[in-house]
C-alpha cells in the first residue's frame, strides 16, 4: 500500500466527477498510469474497484489517477455525459502534473470491462471532430490497454451484451443511433504513436473475446490470458502481469 492515502481532485461539479491519485512515496518526474473502472458503465460500480491495481503500480514507482465518471443510472450518465467525464478525467493531469511532478509524455491509460472500453475510446480522441464528446484532447497517452474490454458496440447491441448494457449506455440500438455508435466506438485506429492492447481470456463469459475488438480489428493487438472477467483486477493474477509487462515496456 502507499505511505499515504491518495488525493482526491474534483475535474467537475458533479460529485461523480473526480479521481484518486495515487502517488510512489518518492521521485520526481514520475510515470502516470491512468485507470478506469468498468461495470457496464452502470451507477452500481465505482473506482474502488482499481484500488487493489493502483496499489500494486504505486509499489513500482507509477503514479496512478484512479477516476470516476458519471454513469448509467445517474443524471448526465451515458451518452455523451460518460465520454465527456473520461475525457475531462485526462485531461485534468495536465492541470496537476507540475503541483504533483507528474511525467504525462508516457502516460498509459489501463481500463477494465466497460473502462476497456473507455480507455481504448480515449486513445483515438485526437481523431474525432471538433463538437463530439471527447474531442480535441490534452493529455495523449502512449498506450492504452483493455482488460477484457467491451469495443465492438454495435455486435453488443445486438447480442444484448450485459443485459442490455451496450443499448443503455448509448441511449437506443444501432439502428435508432448509428452516429452515437461511430464516436463511442474504438475506432482500431489511434492517434499517432499509441499502442492499442486488448488483454482477454477465452474463460471470460461476461464479455466473449468476439466483443473484445472493433470488426475490423485495424491496429489493435491482442493478448491472450489465463482467467475469467474477473481475473484481470486480481493484482496476482497472470492477467494483470501481462498488463504490467506491457506498461513496463513502453516506460
């Protein structure tokens, strides 16, 4: 665990909207790794999920921003509120990074489930238009990795993935909102000069690896672990040393 219990920094107004950073006991100039939660993007989860990761990254020297968002169940939560939370939630670590010695030329961005989706959808922000949620990004991270993530949205859709989970954190199906479709979905390709990882397991029956990828799949790798959906938060997990190898590679 850390020496000190994380900060916490409000990127808004609304009590959903804020982070957790985490910080090594000592170092300047520290390396950033960015985690998001997932939950099906559903007001039934929170952040606190990540703490048992964020304590293992702050243990190798990382500084970890653990956010919150505004979710599905909650007013401003889903389409677009989600997306804009995300963004917002990044982008404020310029706004620390001087105060807290903060080293945003490497930041990774990690996210489990629905936060894989989210954080794969971060990495291409540079690429959506002026006006759409997310747009016109400040922090860019170098890598983004989905633990078991949901990408392809419009096959989620139509296989009522999670109960439906997909249909509500868009606001309608496919047919209803093929628009909100395009700008929520990873698009296979970031923004210059960023890995894109989906790390998932063939064990894993809450989001199946069919969803775990944009058809086509375009720059995406993938990485292939023991374990089911759940195998990814465990910090002793073989799931999360694949996630580990791979932030410890771009470092």
């Amino acid at each position: 665990m850390p020496d000190q219990s994380p900060a916490t920094i409000s990127y808004g107004a609304d009590p959903s909207q804020f982070g957790e950073l985490w910080l090594p006991s000592a170092g300047a100039s520290v390396p950033v790794v960015i985690l998001i939660h997932g939950g099906f993007w559903r007001s039934t989860f929170g952040l606190d999920l990540m703490d048992p990761l964020a304590a293992d990254l702050v243990t190798r020297g990382y500084a970890v921003w653990n956010i919150e968002y505004r979710r599905v169940g909650q007013s401003g939560g889903g389409y677009p509120g989600t997306l804009d939370d995300v963004a917002a939630a990044i982008d404020m670590l310029a706004t620390v990074a001087e105060q807290y010695s903060l080293d945003l030329a490497s930041a990774a961005v990690v996210g489990h489930s629905a936060g894989g989706h989210l954080a794969l959808w971060s990495a291409g922000r540079g690429q959506l238009a002026d006006g759409q949620p997310g747009s016109n990004p400040v922090v860019r991270p170098r890598l983004a990795i989905g633990q078991g993530p949901v990408v392809d949205l419009r096959a989620g859709d139509a296989a009522g993935l999670g109960g439906g989970a997909v249909t509500d954190f868009i606001g309608g199906s496919f047919d209803q909102f093929p628009d909100r479709y395009e700008v929520a979905t990873p698009s296979g390709t970031a923004d210059a000069d960023v890995a894109l990882v989906a790390v998932r397991s063939a064990d894993d029956d809450i989001v199946p690896v069919q969803f775990t990828v944009p058809d086509p799949p375009g720059d995406f790798d993938t990485v292939d672990v023991p374990g089911d959906h759940f195998a990814h938060i465990d910090a002793g997990s073989q799931a999360w040393r694949a996630v580990i190898d791979l932030i410890e590679a771009e470092r």
